[in-house]
C-alpha cells in the first residue's frame, strides 16, 4: 500500500518543523541553548550551533530486529543477552574511541632495533589492542570450535555483527585465527597442540613461544606477486629437512596481514606439489623464526590492521595435511573467512544506515526534519531493505556452518553452504560500496568529512569484495560448485523452494533461474550469480520477515519495479513499516 500519513503524523511532522526553525530545545550536552548575553547579540547568533545532529553514540548496535530475529531462528537464541550486552559495548563511546583512534594511528613497523639487530615487529595503537582484547574475549576468534553447543558458530556471526560496528581492521586477525582450525584439522597432531590456544578468549600479544602463550591468533600467507588469486602458480619453495614433516621455505607473500599473529598458515611448492604448512613467528626453542617483514601496505581502508609483504629464508614449517595438497586442505579456510566476508559487509551496512537515520532524524531542510522529507524516507527504507536482506542471508550461512561442522562435513547443509557461501560472498560485498556511499550521501557534506567516521566505512567496504577472491573468482567459484558437486544445486533450490507459492515475482525468478543454470557459461557468470543470490534473499525474507518487507524486496529486486539507484521503492511500497522495523528506536 503506499505511504500515507495519519492527522497524528501529521501534527508531529509540523512539530519537527518548528524546532528545525526555531533550533534545539536543549544543547547537545543537556543544557539550555545558548542566549545572546546583552551587546554581543550578533556574535553569539553566528557562533551558536543548531540544526545539527548530536553525537550517536552511546547507542545499542544489537537494536535490530532482523539480527536478533535470526539469531534465534538459527538455533542460538542463548546467545541473544550476550550479543546484546556486546551491542551496548560496541555503541558506546568508549569503544567508538577506540576504532576512531586505531585507524588514525596507523601501525608501524619496526625491521630492526637499536643495535641493528633484525626484529621484524609491528606497534599498534593502544586502542587496537583493546579492541583485539574485547574481540577474542566475546568469543569473536576460534572460541566456536571449543564451544559444543549448537548455534556457537551463529552466535559468534551475531556477535561480529554487532560489534563490526567499531572497526573493521581488527576483524580480520579474528577472522583468520577462526578459518585456520578446521585447516589445521587436517595435521591432527598439530591440532592437538595449537587448536586449544586458537580457541581460546585470552588475547596475548607479542612474539613468544605458541605453545607457553595461554591464547594464539593466526594469520595466513597465500598470494604472491605473479599470481594473487591464483595460488598454483606460487614459488614461494618447501625443502624436506631430515625430521619427518618439517620443511625449510624460501620465498616470499605479496599479502599477509596481521604479520604480529602467533602463527601462519603458508601456501609452498613441496616436492609432491602445492602444500599448506604451519609457519610460527617464534620456534619451539625460543628463537625467532625467519619471517622477514619488507614493507607495510599503504592501502585505501582497513587502516588500523598491518598487511604485509613477508620473505622466508630457510623458514621453518610444518607440513599441514599431504603434500600436493595445499588448495584441498585450505579450502574449509576460505569456507570460513568468505562467510566473515559477508558477516562484515552486513555489519558496515547497518552501521551506516544506523547513522543515516540518526543524522536524519535530527537535522532539517526545507522547513522539515530530513526523516519526514518523503524521498529520504523512500531512500532509507529501500537501504533497510538491503541490510536486512544481508543480515538474514548472513545467519543463514552462518546457521548452514554450525549444522555441517555437527554433521562432520556432510548432508545438505553441507552441499547448501557450499554454493550459498560463495554467492553470498559475491553479492552482499559487491553491495556495500554502493550502500555505504549512499548511507554517507545521507549526511550530505557532513558525511564526506574525515570526523564523522562515514569516509573510514566507505574505504573499508571494497576489501571485503576482493578480500578471499574477487567477484570474478566466487562467480566462477559457483560455476565451479555446479559441474563438479551437482548436490549443490539441488540444496540451493531445496532451500529457496521453501518460499514456493508464497510469492509469484520470487516463483517467476526461480523459473528463469532453472532455465539460466542449462546455458550457464563463464562469461555470464555474474548475471547467474546475482540472480542466484537475489532470489535466495527473497526466499528467506518471504519466509521470515513481515510482509512489507519481503513486497518491496520482490517487487523491486525481482519484480522489476525499481530505478538504478537506491531512493527509487515504488509507491505501493509501505514505506512507513520498512522503516518502523528498521530503524533503531
């Protein structure tokens, strides 16, 4: 139905209006605004501040029924205090400081130390390390993996939706420390070792022995220079030494990051093919390890986190899984950090529709609130809709992973998470830049200044597309996952055929998508995917959330009754419940 508004809106827009006029009825620190004092009457007028939104945070981060909502449905509604008490942490101001302050005082690398001696350490900010801390400790790095309840692995996707509301840097040393444990799996007197410390909630930093450390972070080297995403044609070299399962490296890593982690999971030519080993910072006896750091990378976003072009020199490692086996035996990794990929998108999409609608709510224009202008409202609630449909895809696969963790790696979640992940990963990243800029467009010139902490969201929101391979690579990754596991298709339609009947856009598109999968090619690998990840979407929101949300998801993403930019819901979009959901209270 479209929007209408009743005598009450009404009288409460004309209200708005009139404080937009006559400015704020209290200053943002609670006091009375300010009165010209007698004789400066023209001074104080043109330094007095109004119609300006005052500062967000503290805010609850967790306020948002489509989270919580999934939470519960994928089986870890136990978490649901924990993940609210981590969304009050995460919006307040303490802990808005500190992703502010971690990404202004960027790490630094130090080669050697005074006397010349090679040390190869990053510094960070104090305030990285506090949120570290808190992210480990909220089980946020590879607790799930000591955690025998079902949901654990939900409950941990909930939890980096909320807190992703602080920085996005860290997120990835916690990422990669909870990828590495089913990889390392594969080396089961590895695991045994290192597995208890990867899951555990102590953050330790610092280059000491892994295993006299009571908590370890992980890292991973994969690309090179010449190759990147395509990983086989690495020569980064592993030489057999004479103990059984060790090997010497020589060779380099175009991309590491988080080069202060405890331990490395590394790509190497062995002599029986492409391998994965287990690479320490420091060696069982207490000596470093060669691990030689060139340079930092000076990169668009994700300022806060080191990522590092490391050398090996007779490096020392560990075999993990066969040799010739290394893409085999990582391929659960990537599994995991895909899914992080997603998570994090989601998170930086609610985050800045958090404070769109908070800037929109308190700053007017044309003789009304900008929440009242009715083509923001139009825009807000067609990002809302994008970010709950992130948001519940992103606990479905969540949910996909805990169940085939359970079920050791088989059954239909299994072949489900498979395909979906990767589709995920695809579509919901390459959505958020274009969310982001809009979200920041929001708040006007306001947005585009470096202290509104907009311009940090947006420069982080392309990594997570190329971050785990680009858009080209998960494409043809689905492509890939339907001519070599045919059960992965099956799963995909199972799944969105539990919305067969409920919808006619959502059944016509799964039509043209069983007509599209028979003339599947590479070159139109993205077009399959987007229209593979949309009606996924549609499927659950139909399923689960409230009618006006799931009409206008299908109305415009399948329907066709949509512009190209965000801002263009038609009218018989119900514009007032989409954002009544939506927005935080």
């Amino acid at each position: 139905m479209a929007s209408t508004l009743t005598h009450e809106q009404q009288e409460r827009q004309a209200q708005r209006a009139r404080q937009v006029r006559q400015g704020p009825a209290v200053r943002p620190n609670g006091e009375a605004p300010l009165e010209p004092r007698p004789g400066t009457h023209g001074q104080d007028a043109a330094h007095a501040v109004t119609n300006q939104a005052p500062p967000l945070a503290p805010y609850d981060a967790s306020d948002d029924a489509a989270l919580l909502e999934g939470l519960r449905r994928e089986g870890a509604g136990w978490a649901e205090e924990d993940v609210r008490r981590l969304g009050t942490l995460a919006g307040s101001v303490q802990a808005q400081e500190w992703a502010d302050q971690a990404n202004r005082h960027e790490p630094e690398l130090r080669t050697h130390d005074r006397y010349g001696n090679r040390i190869d350490e990053v510094d960070f900010h104090p305030a990285w390390h506090h949120l570290m801390r808190t992210a480990v400790a909220e089980g946020l790095a590879g607790a799930p993996w000591a955690d025998e309840r079902p949901g654990a692995h939900v409950a941990r996707s909930a939890g980096g939706l909320v807190w992703g509301h602080t920085d996005a840097g860290h997120g990835c040393p916690t990422s990669m420390t909870y990828a590495a444990v089913p990889a390392l799996r594969a080396q089961p007197e590895l695991a045994a070792v290192y597995e208890p410390l990867l899951a555990a909630r102590v953050y330790e930093p610092g280059l000491r022995v892994p295993a006299e450390k009571q908590g370890l972070l992980a890292g991973m080297g994969m690309t090179e220079k010449q190759g990147g995403s395509d990983v086989r044609t690495n020569t980064t070299t592993a030489t057999p030494t004479a103990e059984p399962g060790v090997y010497t490296l020589r060779g380099h890593k175009w991309f590491t990051s988080a080069p202060m982690c405890d331990v490395f999971l590394v790509l190497a030519q062995a002599p029986g093919g492409l391998s994965c080993f287990l690479v320490p910072r420091v060696l069982p006896d207490g000596s470093r390890n060669t691990f030689r750091i060139q340079r930092l990378k000076d990169k668009l976003g994700n300022r806060s986190n080191a990522s590092s072009e490391p050398e090996f020199d007779g490096t020392v490692a560990w075999l993990v899984g066969p040799e010739g086996r290394g893409v085999k035996t990582i391929i659960e990794m990537v599994n995991c950090t895909r899914l992080d990929c997603v998570m994090m998108s989601a998170a930086l999409m609610r985050k800045t529709l958090v404070e769109a609608s908070h800037h929109v709510r308190h700053r007017g224009a044309f003789g009304a609130l900008l929440i009242d202008q009715p083509l923001m409202r139009n825009v807000l609630a067609d990002l809302a809709l994008e970010s709950e449909a992130a948001t519940t895809l992103t606990l479905r696969l969540a949910g996909a992973a805990d169940r085939t963790v359970r079920a050791g790696g088989e059954g239909d979640e299994a072949a489900f998470r498979r395909i979906a992940t990767a589709i995920g990963k695809f579509w919901v990243t390459k959505r958020g830049p274009a969310f982001t800029a809009e979200a920041l467009e929001c708040l006007g010139g306001n947005g585009y200044v470096e202290e509104s902490g907009m311009p940090r969201h947006y420069r982080e929101a392309p990594l997570l597309s190329i971050w785990e391979g680009s858009g080209n690579v998960n494409a043809l990754d689905v492509l890939r996952a339907l001519g070599r596991e045919p059960g992965t298709a099956e799963a995909l339609f199972a799944e969105i055929d539990l919305a067969r009947g409920a919808d006619a856009r959502l059944d016509a598109a799964v039509t043209r998508l069983r007509a599209d999968l028979g003339e599947a090619s590479p070159a139109g690998a993205r077009r399959l995917v987007e229209l593979m990840a949309l009606t996924l979407q549609a499927s659950l929101l139909v399923r689960h959330a409230p009618s006006a949300v799931a009409d206008a998801f299908c109305s415009t993403r399948l329907g066709g009754d949509w512009g190209h930019s965000f801002g263009t819901l038609p009218d018989s979009a119900d514009v007032d419940a989409i954002l009544e959901r939506s927005l935080p209270g």
